[in-house]
C-alpha cells in the first residue's frame, strides 16, 4: 500500500474488552476476558462467543468501512486464536473469514496480536487486569512466537494482508507505575512477579519474532512493531539490524492526558498533539511510523453534551487537530469502529460515543473520509 494508510480497528470482537460492551460480561463480575472464560461454564461460554463473533462483524461491516472510504482494516487477535490453549475458545475460523471478505472489498487488513499469556500490559485488553508477567516466562515468550510464526505462515502471502503486528502496547516502566489497572488484579497471588517490559527484553524479542516472521512473509508485506510507549528510545534500531518494510506503532489516546488536566481547555490540547507530532516526525525519519490506535473522545466535548451543537463543533475541532498532526505519520487507524451492534441504541455513558466510529460519523464528528 503506497498510500497513506485510513484505517479502523475491530476491536471487542475477537478480543473482548467489558467497557466496549458490558452485556457480554453481565453475568459475572469478571474485569477481563481471562476471568470472563474461568468464571463462565464452558458450554455457555461457547454458546456466548459464538453469537458474538457471528454478529458482532460481519460482510456488510467490511462493506460499510469500504464505502466510508477506509482503505485498511486492523483486526486484534488472542494469543489463543488457534484454539490450543484451553480452557479458551479459539477463533481462527473468523480471521479465515475476514480475509475473504478484505479480498472481497480491496481492503488490506494488518493483524495485531492484541494479547499474550500472562500479558504484557496488565490492562484489560491485554487479557488479564493486573497482571504483566509474560515477559519473565520463557516459555510463554517462545509460545507466542509460534503464535506468530503461525499467523505469518497461514497468511503471509494472502492477497489480503497489508502486514502483522507483533505484540500489542508492551508496557514502560512509567507507563506501568501510573497505569490505574497495576495492582488491581484479582488474584493477588498470579500478580505477584508483575512489573514492566523492559527494553532489554523487547529489543531481541522483536528480532527474533521478525526473523520467524519473514520466513513464510515476503518483503512486500510489512511487520509491526509498537513503540512499547517508548517512541523516543528506538532511533536507528531498526536500519541497523536491517529490517525490511517495518513500521512503528504509536498510539495516542488524548484522553490520557486529561488524568493530570482536571478541567483541559483547547490549549491543552494542542500543546499535547503537537508534541505527539513532532515525536513522530522525528521518529520518523528512522522508520515510518503508524499511529494505530486514536480517539475523539475527550472531556473538552463530553463536558457539554447538554448543548449539542458546541459537543460537535468540539469534537470536530479536536478530530480536525489530530488529523493534521496524524499526516506527517504513514497514516493512522481509528479505535475503534463499533461498541453497540444496535447502532440505534442509546449508550449508557455519553464518554462511549466518540469511541463509536459509525455514531462519529453519524453525529457529524469527523470527516467520513480521513483525509
């Protein structure tokens, strides 16, 4: 793909995330996908995630993003997407089917392998709330390169596939001592040993996974590598080891920021952008680099949700910001396409809907085409 890339995320529906839509997780008080699985029984739990995946995306979803002028599609996937982790359901039937339809619809789809046994975050969208040990098991490390290695094999020379992403959001010391999910885990005891993910380990893991990676993926299909929100500390690594047709994955989630910001006025949040921007530019001239996870929402628009049309004017204001400063990147891929499948209904909390990307465009948010 030579032009810059438009993209959107399918999140919540082949990685489950509660707060993207709690009805899947109402019958239990399971934080994550993780507890979710242990505290359901089995033949319920397949029962549940069948319907989900069979409604949550289908072809006419892939025809829909094509028509909004979506030109890449990035799809989460669990370490156990095979099924040979037990007690979790895998879903590789689903991927298989979404690549029928990307090839359908002329839309490339970058897989993003959005979670790792024992995680490598701690967040809920790494699987287990609290947890970040992964990195300290060698072999779940060596588990999760033949997850990997499988994914570049069954795919890697699919007409469908723009590239895979390696591990999703590795988490920084900073990051990780002021993440709100560190030491909330349920079960204190499989915490213990938790901490960060150190340059040190990601460094040669990513040369490793890449070197796997590119015995079934051609050149001309790329590998993703998340920043492990560390976006300054990569400089040459990547031309050094002579990697081939990489990028580097940044996500920036503006609403991040409003933790040491109370009230934010516009100010704020152009201060903050345009910093994000210049790390990019910079970053960039080592290796391109792809904003893949954004978002809208922020509390500058939901603060006034009582008066419409000055939400929407904000929103579009900040929407307008970030895609300015997104455009000296390889491109950007909006987090995240739906929450509720019932477009129609009404979100429970008003912070939800910019994350929506169908009601973004509906409430006349962001531009239908990212331009």
């Amino acid at each position: 793909m030579k032009e810059k890339i438009r993209g959107v995320n399918l999140g919540n529906w082949l990685v489950l995330e509660r707060w993207m839509n709690i009805h899947l997780f109402e019958e239990t008080d399971a934080e994550d996908e993780v507890w979710l699985t242990r505290m359901t029984e089995p033949e319920k739990l397949a029962r549940l995630l069948k319907e989900h995946r069979e409604t949550y995306i289908t072809e006419a979803d892939f025809a829909a993003i094509k028509a909004h002028g979506i030109n890449l599609v990035r799809i989460p996937v669990p370490y156990f997407v095979f099924g040979d982790r037990q007690p979790f359901i895998g879903c590789i039937e689903y991927l298989d089917r979404a690549f029928a339809w990307a090839e359908k619809y002329d839309l490339p789809l970058m897989l993003d392998l959005h979670t790792v046994p024992g995680s490598q975050n701690g967040y809920d969208n790494g699987g287990l709330t609290g947890v970040c040990k992964w990195c300290k098991d060698p072999a779940e490390v060596e588990f999760t390169l033949t997850v990997l290695e499988r994914l570049a094999k069954r795919y890697g020379k699919r007409k469908g596939l723009y590239g895979i992403q390696v591990v999703n959001e590795p988490i920084s010391w900073l990051v990780y001592i002021t993440a709100p999910s560190t030491g909330k885990a349920r079960d204190k005891e499989e915490a213990k040993g938790s901490g960060h993910v150190p340059m040190s380990f990601l460094k040669p893991f990513y040369l490793e996974a890449y070197r796997r990676m590119r015995v079934y993926m051609p050149e001309e299909k790329a590998i993703i590598f998340h920043d492990g929100f560390r976006i300054g500390r990569w400089k040459r690594f990547f031309r050094e080891n002579d990697l081939k047709n990489v990028l580097l994955d940044t996500h920036v989630y503006i609403f991040a920021m409003e933790g040491f910001v109370p009230i934010p006025k516009m100010w704020v949040y152009k201060l903050y952008v345009n910093r994000t921007r210049r790390q990019i530019e910079k970053a960039s001239k080592d290796v391109p680099v792809v904003v893949g996870e954004w978002c809208i929402s922020q509390k500058y628009a939901v603060n006034c949700r009582e008066d419409r049309e000055e939400q929407k004017k904000r929103f579009r204001e900040v929407a307008d910001l970030q895609l300015k400063a997104w455009s000296v990147s390889a491109g950007y891929i909006y987090w995240s396409y739906q929450l509720w499948k019932d477009r129609e209904a009404e979100m429970d909390d008003p912070w939800k809907e910019p994350w929506d990307l169908i009601r973004c465009w509906k409430n006349g948010w962001m531009p239908e085409i990212f331009e």
